[in-house]
C-alpha cells in the first residue's frame, strides 16, 4: 500500500483502489452470490414465490447428478478443454522462446502486431470463416479435393477454440520466457547440455509462471465458450454451456441453469488449484 502511495499519490490510489473493489464485489462476488442463491431454490410458479413451499434446496444441483446424458457433457467438456489447452500450450512455447530469445525484439514486436491482427476482427466472424472453411462444402474440401466431413463430432469445436484462444498461452508464457537472462542459457550450452535438458531444466522452470496462467486463461475461456460450439458443432457434439443455455433460455428455469453454471464455475476453480499445485506456482507469481 505504502509503494502505491508513494507512486501515484492518495488520490490516485485511492481511485485505483475503489474501481478494483467495484470489479471484484460488484461485477464478480455480487453475481456470483446471486447465482448461488438461485441454483438453491426451486422452480416454482410466480405465485408461489415467497409462499411455504418456497426454500433453499439441493433439487437443482441433484437434476445434474441423476442424469447422465449431462454428467458426459460435462465429462467431455472437460477433456475437450484440456485438448485444447495442451495443443495451445504445445503451439504456443516454440514460438513463445522463438520470439523471446531467437529474433531481435523488433522482429518479435512485428510479428506480436501480426498475430494480434485477427483480433480486430470480432469472434463471431472469425468462427463463422471457419465454419465456412470446414464445411463439408467449404473451402478446404474445395481447394483441396476432398470430401472429408470436417465438422464431425468435436472437431470443429476444438479447431475454432485452438484458434479462438491460443494467444491467450503465447501472451503470457512469452513474457515469461522474454524476462529470462540469456546468460543462464549460454552457460547450460557451454556445460555441454543439451537441447533438451536446457528446456527441461531452464527455460520451462523459469517460465512456469507464465505457462500456468495460459493454461488457467485457455481451459477457463474454453470451457465457458457459447459462441465458438455454438457454431461449430456437429448433429453429435453438445458442449456444457448449452445445456446451460438450454435451462436458462429454452425452459425458462433459471434455478437449475444456475445450479449447473455453479458446478462449472466450481469446476474451473479445482482445475486453477490443480494447476498452481502441478507447477509449483502461487496467484500472486502470475504478475511476475
């Protein structure tokens, strides 16, 4: 607190301070309460609302636990997710160390600016180009010569997320890798390392930070997405926000989506956990 008075003046952090608390208990904590308090009563008609019959219950979250059409959903959003986290991790790092210790910084800054181009675009076009490229009449298969069903089962979904999402890893695991003195790198290689063990025993400790808040950022988008399965699923493919989209929307239960939103959110949460224990990393490493 001292170092950011010392920075920016008392007014100044005072304003910093009162707009972080208004996005944590305003914009996060509050809607976070309400949902709570949603998925824990029943679905009643209006006019029973507020009458005998109107309590805190656990139906809602036990509608998810007996039905297993919705526990493999979820089952297989969750894997589908950690796919898509893996291949955004696995692309991500070679470019990442690449841009960071490879090129000049002026041609890491070029291409930073050539990556980020994509994102001017808004993410519905985006995922609408790929359904237009995926499809069976798209324009893969009609480039290529094929006729090959792209968007089957949770192909699609997985390309548009990879996609959707993957500068969500390179962001933060270069930043990781760029504050890495070189020097360190230069030594393993005249001790004779070799490629291999300079990554495993370096660079990937050093960028563990960075590795872990992509895979927080990607897995949690990913999991959450609406748009991207939305648009590129198939007759065979369901993604758990639709089937909360569905309560919500379609069935007009707002209680029971708010149940299955809070198992999602639970969900994300274990797998933060998860993580930070895998990598050895704390919350407050991410600002590193």
């Amino acid at each position: 607190m001292q170092r950011l008075i010392q920075r920016y003046g008392k007014g100044l952090t005072a304003v910093l301070l009162a707009l972080t608390a208004f996005w944590l208990l305003i914009l996060v904590v509050l809607p976070e309460i309400i949902m709570v308090n949603y998925s824990l009563r029943p679905f009643l008609p209006v006019a029973d609302i507020g009458g005998p019959r109107d309590g805190y219950t656990l139906a809602n979250y036990a509608t998810f636990f007996v039905s297993w059409i919705h526990i493999k959903v979820f089952l297989i959003t969750v894997l589908v997710s950690c796919l898509v986290t893996a291949v955004c991790l696995a692309a991500s790092y070679p470019v990442a160390y690449f841009m960071a210790k490879t090129i000049s910084a002026k041609a890491a800054a070029t291409l930073f600016m050539l990556a980020l181009v994509p994102l001017l675009v808004s993410e519905l076009l985006r995922t609408f180009a790929w359904k237009v490229i995926l499809d069976y009449k798209g324009v893969l298969n009609s480039f290529t010569g094929l006729e090959v069903r792209w968007l089957s089962g949770y192909n699609g979904i997985a390309v548009g997320l990879v996609y959707t999402y993957i500068l969500f890893m390179l962001l933060p695991v270069y930043s990781s890798i760029q504050s890495l003195d070189a020097h360190q790198i230069e030594a393993a290689r005249d001790l004779g390392a070799s490629r291999w063990q300079m990554h495993r025993r370096i660079v990937i400790p050093h960028a563990n930070s960075g590795i872990a808040a992509g895979c927080v950022m990607v897995f949690m988008l990913s999991a959450g997405s609406i748009l991207v399965p939305n648009l590129l699923e198939s007759p065979n493919s369901r993604w758990f926000t639709q089937v909360i989209q569905q309560w919500f929307f379609e069935s007009q239960d707002w209680h029971t989506g708010s149940a299955y939103a809070f198992l999602l959110l639970v969900l994300c949460l274990g797998f933060v956990a998860a993580l930070l224990g895998l990598f050895r990393v704390r919350l407050a490493d991410f600002g590193r």
